[in-house]
C-alpha cells in the first residue's frame, strides 16, 4: 500500500464560484442553484504523492455531467475571475481536469462511479525531478494514470472541482492509505482460492509468488 504523506487537513478554499455555499469548516461545498458556476479550490496546494479525496454527499437528476476533478497551477489565492465551467480554465493557465464518468479516451465505455457515497481521489506522483503523473482514485482504488506531464517543480499545484451536472455536494475526506490496482486484484483472488491452490493456476511463478508473498 503506498502511504499518503499528508501534513495537514485540506479545506476548500474562499474563493469558489458563485453558486457554491460552504459548510462544516470549508470541508463541503454545495452548489445551491444551476448546473454550473461549481468551481471549488483546495485551500492550500497539495505535497507531491499526497492524496486528495471527495466523497459525493448529494446528486441531483435532471441535468447531464457528473463531478470533474484535477489540478491547477492557477493560484486561488489572486481571486482571478472566474469561469462557468472547470474546461473553460484550460485556456487560462496549467490546469488539467477530468471528468470522473470518462477518463482517457472519450470513447470508452467505462464509467466510473458517480452516486452518492463514491469517494473520489487523485495523487500525483513524480517521475523524474520534473514532471509527474495524476492518478485518478476510486473508493480507495488507484485506477491509473489520468494525466502525464505535469511540472509540479515550476508552479504550486492546487485541487480543482468542478461540482457540475448532477453532482450537487461533496465532501473532503482525508485517509492515509490507498490501495494499488495490483493489490486490489491479489485480494479479489486470494478470497476465492485456497492458497494451497495458487501452484496450479496457469500464471507466471512471478505472480504466484505475488499471490504467495514470497
């Protein structure tokens, strides 16, 4: 399990859009009216492999889109006009934003979860000592890499959500523990199968001695 290295609480910071109300020691945000003028902002930038999660508290039906999440270098911080929508930043600076429902290809058919009680996540990892790669979370799964590239040397970079669509209202939740893709996969094995069996699964000896802890 990789450990997020988390130094204190993060809050949403003052400078949000228009239809945001926020709540409990800016931990939740609300987006009173509309389907649009969410944008919210981590309060401080975030630590690199630090792990930055929402859980979705409220929907609302009748509109299209879901929860957008991502990084930004654009600094909260200068109150710099906002626009309706987390895509509309692009244009103004190093922003990277996702929609939770598509990552990558906008063809794919996957669809994460975007109901109430899904805990969403991101953490950027570096890779050399100047870029690093964003991975997205899902209910304490790391899902992969979403975005590659980003310079987390030249700039501070802040938490940008896009409360849009039929998100409604989310929450900070902080936890110190994420579960790899990999991990999550032995578990799921592990529970079905008899240790005793793993030798004869048709796999690789490296992934049996995965399964084995050896």
């Amino acid at each position: 399990m990789a450990l997020a290295q988390m130094t204190s609480c993060v809050r949403f910071h003052s400078h949000h859009g228009s239809n945001i109300v926020l709540g409990e020691n800016n931990t939740v945000a609300y987006r009173k009216a509309s389907f649009a003028n969410g944008l919210v902002f981590s309060e401080r930038s975030l630590k690199p492999g630090e792990v930055f999660f929402v859980k979705i508290t409220q929907t609302e039906l009748g509109w299209n889109g879901h929860l957008r999440l991502g990084l930004t270098q654009l600094d909260p911080n200068t109150f710099f006009d906002l626009p309706l929508i987390s895509f509309d930043l692009l244009p103004l600076g190093q922003t990277w934003v996702f929609s939770i429902f598509k990552p990558g290809n906008e063809d794919s058919e996957v669809r994460l979860p975007s109901e109430v009680g899904s805990l969403i996540g991101l953490q950027y990892k570096p890779y050399n000592d100047l870029f690093a790669h964003l991975h997205l979370i899902v209910d304490g799964v790391d899902r992969g890499v979403v975005e590659s590239d980003i310079p987390y040397h030249s700039k501070p970079l802040y938490v940008v959500a896009d409360i849009y669509g039929t998100t409604k209202e989310i929450q900070i939740r902080q936890m110190h523990e994420v579960t790899s893709l990999q991990t999550a996969c032995k578990a799921a094995i592990m529970q079905n199968i008899a240790q005793k069996a793993v030798g004869s699964l048709p796999l690789p000896k490296f992934l049996k001695d995965f399964l084995l802890y050896r």
